[in-house]
C-alpha cells in the first residue's frame, strides 16, 4: 500500500485538494487499479482533514469512475471505463433538441476514423465474429430485436479492433444513446430499405477482410450518408409532435 505522506491540506475546498492528490498518485503509478486506499479515519488523520471532507473526496473520485466504494469494504482504485461519460451523453441526448443528429453526427465523426484503423488491426478471431454478426443481419434484415443488437455489437467489435482505447471507452459511454438512436431509424420503414442497409454493413465487412483503410473509411461514410433521409423523418415527426402537444 502507498505511504501517504502526512499533510496538512490548508486550501479552500479541501475535498477537491485531497481529490486531486488521490489522482495525482494514480497518474505517477503510486496508486494502481486494485489498490485499496486507507479507511476514512486513516486518511482524515494522514491529510490533517474531517473524515466529512475525505467522505466528500471519497465520493466525487467515486462519481469519476476513478474509485470503488463498497460499504462495509476498502475503497479501490478502478479500471477506468466509459460509466462517468455515459451517464453525462444519456442526460444530454435525452434533454437536447436533435439528439438523434448529434448522436449520428458523433458516431460518423468516430467511426470513419476507427474503420480505417480497424482495417488494419482487425484479428483473424474478430474477423470471424463480424462475419458471424453479419449472417445474424442477413437473416434479420426487418426483424428490430434481433437487428438493433447484432447491428450494436457489429459497430462496437469494429472500434475496439481500432485499438484507441480512449475511443473505444467513448463509443462504449454512448452506448445507450447509440441504440435508441439505432431503434429510431430502424422504425423509419418509408425510408429505410433493409436490403440496402445489410448490404451497406456487408460493403464495410469486405473491405475488413481485403484489410484496406481506405475502402474501410469510404464504406462507413458512404452507411452515415444513407441515414439521412431517416433521420430527417425521425426530427420531422418529432416536430410534429411537440407542436401537437403546444396546440
């Protein structure tokens, strides 16, 4: 366990002083994912602070995603995951006018980039994952409960073959948003044609197993170019909507 040098914390908002020493020993690799930190009392004594301030620490490193705490337990440093961002991108899609756009828009800018990459990472065993995703969308093109998750974990394995874990973990955070976004073009049926939208997810396959960016890139940009119309309809009913609930 670290040595935590005893401290006096003297400056205003202690809480947010002692958080940013409990991260900066994560940063320098004193503190690992596993490790467990002393027990309030320990720490409140280490730092010269009331066990209300390391509570109040405490807590914000665990709204972070940066801390794990368990009653009746030690806290512990955690992995670190996309759950602090993904509640931030539910609140947001859910509150803001045009989610749906920023939701696509942010994934287009995403995965055009990780496509290309993917294209090169991609691994023998993930290749045969997507092809097997990918015979599950053949035989599903209209049904949505087995579409929507196969169409998910299609867009997920290609980028976590990009190998950027930062992207990965945003993508992951969007998780929520991405699917409810994915439920709502789904439904678009006057403008959504199935068999052109397996065969965009088909395009971008073959040229994961050509192995070639470029083809990659141009494919997943050619599939966000097609959402269009289905995304104006979606903002259109929803417009719809909010002016039949004002009259």
């Amino acid at each position: 366990m670290v040595d935590f040098v005893g401290e006096s914390l003297l400056r205003p908002r202690l809480s947010a002083v002692l958080v940013d020493r409990i991260t900066g020993l994560i940063y320098n690799g004193e503190l690992k994912p596993g490790d467990e930190l002393p027990s309030e009392a320990e720490l409140a004594r280490r730092f010269s602070v009331s066990k209300s301030v390391v509570r109040e620490a405490l807590q914000r490193l665990a709204e972070m995603g940066v801390v794990d705490i368990r009653h009746g337990r030690p806290t512990t440093i955690r992995e670190q995951g996309p759950e602090p961002l993904a509640q931030y991108f539910l609140f947001a899609v859910r509150t803001m006018s045009g989610g749906l756009r920023e939701v696509v828009g942010l994934r287009r800018a995403l995965e055009t980039y990780t496509a290309s990459l993917a294209a090169q990472f991609i691994s023998d065993e993930e290749l045969d994952e997507l092809r097997g995703i990918v015979a599950v969308m053949d035989k599903n093109r209209t049904n949505s409960e087995v579409w929507i998750p196969a169409n998910a974990r299609f867009h997920l394995l290609l980028v976590r073959a990009s190998r950027n874990t930062l992207v990965t973990n945003l993508f992951q955070a969007l998780g929520v948003p991405i699917e409810e976004s994915m439920r709502k073009l789904h439904s678009q049926r006057h403008v959504r044609e199935p068999d052109e939208t397996f065969r965009r997810h088909a395009a971008i396959l073959e040229a994961m197993e050509k192995r070639d960016p470029r083809a990659a890139a141009e494919a997943m940009q050619k599939h966000f170019d097609a959402t269009e119309p289905a995304i104006l309809s979606v903002l259109a009913r929803e417009e719809a909507d909010k002016a039949g609930s004002a009259a």
